[in-house]
C-alpha cells in the first residue's frame, strides 16, 4: 500500500514563493512611487491576505494592497485604489543568503487587473515585486 495520499499527488506542480517578512502593516502609511499625482498612501487592507482570527492584516514586497490617498491633488485624495508594494525597510531575505532593504516603504498605483495607472516610477524597485508584475518591471528605471 502507498504512503502517499491521493490528495497530495493531485496537487500539482506549485510555483515557488520565497518567504518575505510581512512588515507593512494595515494602516500604515507609505509612499506613493509613481507620477499619478499623489504623494501618500495609507493601506486599509491587503488584497488575498490570508490570516488569523484577530490578526491585523500585513504586507510585503510585492504584494497587492488596497489604499486610499492621504496627500495629493483633490482630485485624487479619499480615492480608494488598488496598489503593489515596490519598497520596504525591514530587510528582505533574498534565496542566496544576503538582505536588502530600502530607505523607506514605497508603493505604485495599479489597477485591479495589474496595470499601471501612471507611466513613470521614482526610485528603485525590488526584484521581488518586478517578478511577480511585469508591468511594474517595463517600467522600473532600476530593479534591485
């Protein structure tokens, strides 16, 4: 008799992920990287955030966010929007064994479907966010 069970082997090849340390918590508050006008941006929840009964929602690199505008044009403040992490401080893990990590937490304007709202980011962008989007990647002056 086999030792596998059936619904292990019918899971399938899964992509692989490194772990990044969620350090971007809810209601935080970071930096707009993009020319879409707004400055600030405060995350009010973390797109497909799975977590724990009681446990406040947290993002990393990379990852999507719902935000709303705290500093920018009155056209664009109060807006809820959706955007992606590029930048954190705390340092990320990288698979080779060093870390990085960046001057400040920083963040693009996207659509819901992925697509830059901007035509122009400021600043460097990390790797992990530049594989996981592309579009963010096309448009990165600097991918570290």
């Amino acid at each position: 008799m086999s030792t596998k069970s059936r619904a292990v082997s019918a899971k399938g090849v899964q992509e692989f992920k490194p772990y990044i340390t969620k350090s971007i918590p809810f209601y935080a508050v970071v930096n707009c990287a993009d020319n879409t006008g707004a400055k600030t941006l405060r995350i009010v929840q973390v797109a497909r955030f799975k977590g724990r009964l009681k446990r406040m929602p947290a993002a990393s690199v990379g990852d999507m966010v719902i935000a709303v505008v705290k500093k920018g044009p009155p056209d664009l403040k109060k807006q809820i929007l959706h955007a992606v992490i590029v930048r954190q401080k705390y340092p990320v893990r990288r698979v080779g064994g060093s870390r990085i990590s960046f001057e400040d937490n920083a963040a693009v304007i996207v659509t819901p479907e992925g697509e830059l709202k901007g035509t122009d980011i400021r600043g460097p962008v990390a790797a992990e966010a530049a594989e996981r989007w592309a579009r963010i990647a096309n448009v990165a002056p600097l991918i570290v």
